[in-house]
C-alpha cells in the first residue's frame, strides 16, 4: 500500500543478477496494489522507492516447493589446514580430475548473506586444483546446480555423467572475481546425472554449493551437526521427524564428539561436530515414512558386531544384517527392504557413535500399513524379538487382529526396567463413515504376574495413533494395608 511516491520491485537469482521486475504508482491514497515478478529461480526480492510512506502487507510464493530440489551447502564442515585426495560428505564424493592434486576444505565464501559474497562463515567450500573436480553424487539427478566462486578470469566448464560414465549434460560460464557463478546442467529426457566433472577455474575456484533437481530428489542425509547438546543424557530424540529410542527406555543416549570426520578415513577423534551415542546392547529408529533404502554412518567403541533389523509398517521384519569394520574404525550399515519404517540396533558390547542417516522414500509403499486379508494371521508388533527386554502384548482374537493390527505393545516397568508384558482384551470396535477403523483395547497383566510396578511404557506401532483412555490401579500401600 502506498502513502507516497512509486516503488519498483527487482527480482534475483542466486548469483544476484536481475531476472524480473515490476512497477507501481500511486493511483488513489490507500488503496492495496500488487507487483508481480515470474521468472524461474526468484531468490532475493529487493523493493525501491515509497518515499518511506508504503507498507508491504502480504507476499505470496508459487513454485517455491514441490520441484524436488534438494542442496547441499556443506554447512557443519570446517576448514582444515591440510590436503586432501579426497573429501566424503553427505554422500558425495569429491575427488581431483588429476590423481596426485589436492583438494581443499577453505572459508573463503558468506552464504549467511544473499546473494552469497566473498568473506566467512565458518563453513567450508570445497577449494579444486587447476586439473578440475569429479563430484560423484548420492543419487542420479535431472538436473543439477552448481554454485561456484572463481578469483580468476578463467571460466568454468561442466560436463554431468551418467552412471556409465556417458555425458549427458554440459554447460559453462564465467563471472567476475569473487561473485557467484551459477551453471545449471540438465539431462537429456529418460536420462540422469549420475557424476560432474568441472574443469577450469586456473586453480583458484571453489564450489560451495550443489543442488540436485528431480530425480530422486527425496533421498535425505541427516547429522546431529546443528543440534544443541543437551546437559544430560536422554531416552529419546527427535530430529527432521526421525525417533531415536533407547531400547531401555532410559536415558542413555548423548550428543557428543568422539568421530573426526575430517580424517580420511573418518577415524576415533575430535571436530567439533556432532554424533548421537549409544549403548550396543540397542537403539530403536522410527523413521517418518516407508523407505526403501537407509543406510546409516557408525563406529563401534567395543567389540562388535552391531546387528540389527528392519521393520515395516506391520512388523514383518524385511532386512537384517551386521557390521563387520573393527572397533574404533567407519562401520556402514546399508539397510535395503520394502516399507522400511523401524530399524533396531543391537549387540555390540560398548558404546557406538552414529553419525549420519542417509533414507530414501518407498514410493510404492503407501505410509499405513494393508488392510487385513480376512486371513486372521497374528500381527506382530513394530518392536520384535531380539531386543528381549520389550515383551510383547499380543491381542490373540480374529477380530481383533483385524480391527488394531499391528497392535500396541505395553509393558508394566518394575523398578526401572520394563520387564512384564502386558495382555490386550477388546471392547468395542468402531468404523467411521471414512472407512476408518479403531478398537477400544484394554491391557493388563497376565495372570501369575504379581507387580508391583512403578510405571507402564506403551509403544506405538509405526502409521497408528494410539489414545491413552484411562489408567486403573490399586496403590501398593493400599495392597499392603489391606493385608
């Protein structure tokens, strides 16, 4: 709205230049007007004018989601005063085009501003030799950005590679020194991008951002980087929508730095980033949706293996293995199955380090789990079998199968260990007019089992919401008493 003289609304992209502008003069005092800027890549609006008397009351963004990009800004990787041959992060592998030049891990770009600028950060970009870079990406991509900054006049060429090594895309440029160079390359129909190779720059270029477009854009890597470490240990976190459990249920788990990531290969040790311990004796994940794919970062602190399974929705396990790196070295687990909702860890003998979780999306797989096939076969729980601690509750009718399948698991603690599992009976079950099922299911300990105990912790399968009705119990003061 407009109480004063014009204003003029220019459009940007990430490197800063103009791609779009908009005018408006005031036409009657008070009255709302509207710019419009449409361009692909609008990153920084910039407003002139007003004479200090306008007021901007509401902004409205199309296309800024759902495009499946996804970048990766190598932010909570340091700088290191070293040579590398090459550099691992989030997946992605760095590597030179010539064997024998390093790579570097500098600061020498602030992306806290936009567009980004010559300066610091904290962060670190990656610095390439004059022989050129080879990026090998996570996942293959339609299109992929690069955001580079070159402090010479030599341009910059790209060529992305398919996974057999084929050239699929290619494109170049070149900017004045120390501002942002954005070259986007995109993949012939029906194929992806697999690698990229960069060449130019005469050694003093760097790339300090990458973004893959489409493709299998959902893949995610997540660390525990920008969390703050809380001042003591803790039974459960949450982080980007993933449950982290202690299978004990007590508070054993801790934000610290025991990995240098920075090593190659990663190694026992310091960076000042962070990684989620745990006890080897079990850590439970629930992811947010159904993946085909998890693969998880780790290192042992005793001896191992750490095994562990994979869950879907229903229970069925659909993956188990273990580690086989020694104690104190970089042990991967790359968990495959499909639906993949819960992943139990267990077995090792000391604390492990978990540093990152890579997952991917099961786009076949719906996020609740089938509707019963009328063949009444026992669910099973979202919490199985080698984690013994957690007996289960099982509802053993047909029908209740079918109403609450796969069931709550609820357990009585004694003292602070969960040990007694508890029986499921069902009382009424309902279908709403949207097709939804529930059953009201009441638990209680099985017969010969005599208490007392301090608590009752209740595990909610994967896809299901549980409500918590009523709890009833006789004190064991008033036990004793009446004895």
């Amino acid at each position: 709205m407009l109480f004063g003289g014009p204003v003029k609304a220019r459009a940007l992209d990430a490197a800063g230049r103009e791609i779009a502008s908009d005018f408006i003069a005031p036409s009657q005092p008070r009255a709302p007007q509207v710019l419009r800027l449409r361009a692909d890549g609008i990153v920084i609006v910039e407003l002139a004018g007003g004479s200090n008397e306008a007021l901007l009351f509401k902004l409205c963004v199309e296309g800024g989601r759902g495009d499946g990009k996804t970048c990766e800004t190598f932010e909570g990787l340091k700088p290191a005063d070293k040579a590398f041959d090459r550099i691992a992060h989030h997946g992605y592998l760095f590597e030179p085009l010539k064997r024998g030049e390093p790579l570097r891990l500098t600061d020498a770009v602030d992306q806290r501003t936009l567009p980004p600028r010559r300066g610091n950060d904290g962060d670190a970009e990656v610095f390439f030799p004059a022989g050129g870079l080879r990026v090998t990406l996570p996942h293959a991509c339609v299109a992929v950005e690069l955001h580079l900054m070159v402090f010479t006049s030599s341009g910059i060429k790209a060529v992305g590679l398919d996974a057999g090594g084929r050239a699929v895309a290619g494109d170049g440029g070149s900017a004045p020194q120390g501002q942002p160079l954005v070259i986007t390359l995109r993949a012939k129909q029906g194929d992806g991008i697999a690698a990229i190779e960069i060449h130019g720059g005469g050694g003093e270029a760097l790339l300090y951002r990458l973004c893959c477009l489409g493709g299998e854009g959902a893949h995610r890597c997540v660390d525990f980087d920008e969390l703050d470490r809380p001042a003591r240990k803790v039974a459960r976190l949450v982080h980007a929508g993933i449950v982290f459990e202690a299978a004990s249920g007590k508070p054993e788990l801790a934000l610290v730095d025991m990995v240098d990531e920075a090593a190659e290969p990663d190694r026992a040790g310091r960076d000042q980033r962070r990684e989620l311990r745990f006890p080897g004796h079990g850590l439970r994940i629930e992811l947010p949706a159904a993946c085909s794919r998890v693969a998880l970062d780790l290192m042992l602190f005793g001896n191992g293996p750490l095994r562990g399974h994979a869950l879907d929705a229903s229970g069925a396990r659909v993956w188990r293995g273990e580690t086989t790196a020694p104690a104190k070295q970089p042990a991967k687990l790359d968990i495959r199955g499909r639906g993949i909702r819960v992943i139990e860890l267990f077995g090792a003998s000391d604390v492990v380090a978990l540093y990152q979780l890579c997952h991917e999306p099961d786009a076949e797989v719906p996020d609740e789990p089938p509707e019963d096939d009328g063949c009444c076969k026992p669910a099973r729980p979202a919490l199985s079998a080698p984690l013994a601690e957690r007996a289960q509750a099982m509802v053993t009718t047909a029908s209740a199968v079918a109403m609450v399948q796969p069931v709550a698991v609820v357990t009585g603690i004694v003292g602070d260990r969960p040990r007694d599992g508890w029986v499921g009976e069902v009382i009424e079950q309902h279908q709403g007019r949207d097709g939804r099922r529930c059953a009201l299911v009441r638990f209680h300990p099985r017969a010969g089992v005599a208490g007392p105990w301090n608590g009752l912790r209740i595990q909610v399968p994967a896809g299901k919401t549980v409500t918590l009705v009523s709890v009833c119990g006789i004190d064991q003061r008033a036990a004793d008493a009446r004895e």
